[in-house]
C-alpha cells in the first residue's frame, strides 16, 4: 500500500534531520532587534484587575504626527495633480490659470451628500447633452463646524466626494479632466470640469 504524501515515518524525519544539520544557508538572516514601542503613560488612578496600572491610549480625536512626512489623507487638489493629463496642454494650462470661462455652473452649497450626488450627476449629463465643454462645481471650502464629525455632515465633505464622484460610474463616461478652479472662480471651494465631447 503506498504511503499517503506528507506522511513521514520515524526513520524518514530522523534520515531529514540528519541532511538538514550539515546544510548552511546562502544568505544568512541577520536578526535584528524589533524597535521598543513607544510607552504608554497610565491613566491617572487607572488600575487593572492584578493591581498594576492600566496603559492609557491618545483621546478619541487627537491627531496623531504623521510619520516620516507621510499624511494620510492628502488634500483633493493633491489627488487631483496627480491624475493623468487627458486634454490638451494648452487648453489645460489655460483653463488652470483661469483663462477660460466656465460654460456653466453648479452650486452646491449646503446640500448633503445625498442630495449633491444626484444633483450633480443630473447637471454634468445635461451639460453634456447640451454640448457644453467646460464648466464650474462649486463645493464651497467647508471650513467651518467639526473637521471630526462623521462625513455626510463633516465641513468639507462635498470638497472631498466630488473628485471621487467625476471618477466612478456613470461620470467617469463623461468626464474627460477636473482640476481644482483658479481663484476667480472659487479657488479650493470649486472644480473645473471638462467633459467628454458628445
């Protein structure tokens, strides 16, 4: 009856041993220690179940340093830079210098996620069907309330989901380029967006 793979018998594991000991590896692992993490200071009178104190954790909230310059979350101007170039350069370099004049515009001041999505969805496909090329998305800079609130009522919200929104499904069809606007048109508080020709 023949052996079922992976199954070694005493003699075959002591026979494996044996080859194992006079082998040497090529590349030698050298082991280094593991950083120390960083020590905790205890909550003030916190005390766990054996006595000893309790570790403490940063507050909910607090903004923890971005290591070695990395920031989590960069700005959507910064996301935007770094699309692929889609257009032409020079139609590009005008219409982030402010040259062109957007066709048409939209404002989305106070609206909510839910309600901004479609809105702005159902202009950018009306634009378009209308032939238009260049127009402006207002978001507003959302400077003002709790940067930490959750993100439908963050400050900033519309200023962070429009980018993610001319990039999905059905948008991205007919978005050819969006930049954040020059500042005569709003700045960080608004997007060019140029479509698709129909």
């Amino acid at each position: 009856m023949a052996r079922r793979r992976g199954n070694l018998t005493p003699e075959d594991k002591d026979l494996w041993a044996q080859v194992a000991r006079t082998v040497s590896p090529l590349h030698p692992v050298r082991r280094q220690p593991l950083p120390e993490p960083p020590a905790l200071k205890p909550a003030r009178g916190a005390l766990q179940a054996n006595g000893q104190p309790a570790p403490s954790f940063p507050a909910a909230g607090t903004a923890r340093a971005p290591q070695s310059g990395f920031d989590p979350a960069p700005s959507p101007a910064q996301k935007l830079a770094v699309q692929p170039l889609r257009m032409d350069h020079k139609t590009h370099r005008q219409m982030t210098q402010g040259k062109l004049r957007p066709e048409s515009r939209i404002d989305l001041h106070g609206m909510t996620l839910a309600v901004a999505q479609p809105a702005l969805t159902s202009f950018l496909f009306g634009a378009h069907a209308r032939g238009l090329r260049l127009v402006l998305v207002i978001t507003g800079k959302g400077r003002r309330g709790d940067e930490h609130a959750p993100l439908p009522v963050r400050p900033g919200a519309l200023r962070h989901s429009v980018p993610h929104w001319l990039h999905m499904v059905p948008l991205s069809q007919i978005v050819l380029q969006a930049t954040p606007a020059h500042r005569r048109h709003g700045g960080e508080g608004a997007y060019y967006v140029y479509l698709r020709r129909g």
